[in-house]
C-alpha cells in the first residue's frame, strides 16, 4: 500500500517540511531553518528536483533526536482515510511502501499493522538518482522484500497514483483510492484493470 494520497489523503511529506519549520522556529534552530527554506526556494524556482529537496532535508535533520516523530504522526490523525479494504480484508503481508521518509512512515506503518515498511531512508552519503523510494526503486524494494521471504509476486496494490506504475504493472489486482483522471487514463492505456475506492 501508498502512504500519500492512499493511506492518507495528503502528502505527508509537505506537512512534515511545515513541522520542521514550526520546530526550527520553536527551537531557534537557524541553521535547520536556513536548510528548509533554501531547498523550498530552490525547489520553488525549480533548480533542483523533489527527490533533492527531500534529500537536502532529510540530510538536515539526520540524528535531531529532537524531532518528535510521533508527535508528527498523530497530528496527522485526521488525514488518514478510512479504506474498508485495509479493515475488511485478510492479506497474509502488509506492506507500506512510500517514498515518504522512513523517520515518520514506519511509525504509521507500525501503528497501522503492516509487517514491514519500505520508504525513502535518511540520507548519509551524497545525493543519487535512486535515492528516493519511488517508481522503479519502489517496485525494486518491493521484489527484494517478497523475495526473502520466497514470494514470487505481488497480490494486490492499493494507489492513488500512476507513479506507482512499474508496481501496478507486475500486481495481480490493482485498487485506486481517489484517483485522478490521469492516472485512470494512463492505467485503461496500459490495459490495466483496477477498482476504485
């Protein structure tokens, strides 16, 4: 399952860059301030990408252990959509997989009862292409995981978007929430089937 857009109806990570900011502010912390709103200028201005910007953040708060995460996560408590699928239904292997950071997603992932949680994780080198748990990298992550545990397949996916495709392509069936006509068009173009919730 998606965290942004799926499990939640937000994108978690833009509610997190505005937490850091309330924290830098509360905590005077300037330098992670400075941080912040350089990579959202840049951002902003398009001279970097989004998987930089999460890159230079990410990198910024590495080892704060005064970042309260938790605190973060149930300030997001009334983001969170109620999917009957994930209520209703038995699936041997939950697994969240996001391109969200992992400081945060594995917390929700815990809370929520999946048995594993696959994100972007924080940063300790320099920056590279794949980084950022998202397309292909997540599909990747994906396989890796099922694979230790000698599953050969994908059952079911739960998106709301078509960057999850090299996903979609490889699962057995496919569920929406609250997709966007694009992505609806881009999955009936592929000759994907998918349900929508």
């Amino acid at each position: 399952m998606d965290l942004d857009g799926t499990l939640y109806n937000i994108n978690t990570f833009h509610f997190f860059i505005k937490y850091l900011v309330r924290f830098s502010l509360k905590t005077f912390n300037v330098k992670l301030l400075f941080t912040l709103i350089k990579a959202m200028i840049l951002r902003v201005f398009r001279v970097i990408n989004h998987s930089k910007m999460k890159f230079i953040i990410l990198k910024a708060v590495r080892g704060n252990d005064k970042i309260n995460c938790k605190a973060f996560v149930s300030s997001l408590s009334k983001y969170k959509n109620q999917l009957q699928i994930m209520e209703g239904a038995s699936f041997d292997i939950k697994v969240l997989a996001t391109a969200a950071p992992n400081c945060y997603s594995k917390i929700i992932a815990l809370q929520e009862g999946f048995d594993v949680c696959l994100a972007t994780n924080t940063p300790i080198n320099n920056y590279q292409q794949d980084f950022e748990n998202v397309k292909e990298v997540k599909k990747q992550s994906v396989i890796n995981y099922l694979q230790s545990l000698s599953i050969d397949h994908v059952d079911t996916i739960v998106t709301d978007h078509y960057d999850d495709l090299p996903l979609i392509k490889i699962a057995k069936q496919v569920i929406l929430v609250n997709p966007s006509k694009e992505t609806q068009n881009i999955l009936k173009q592929n000759q994907i089937f998918f349900n929508i919730v």
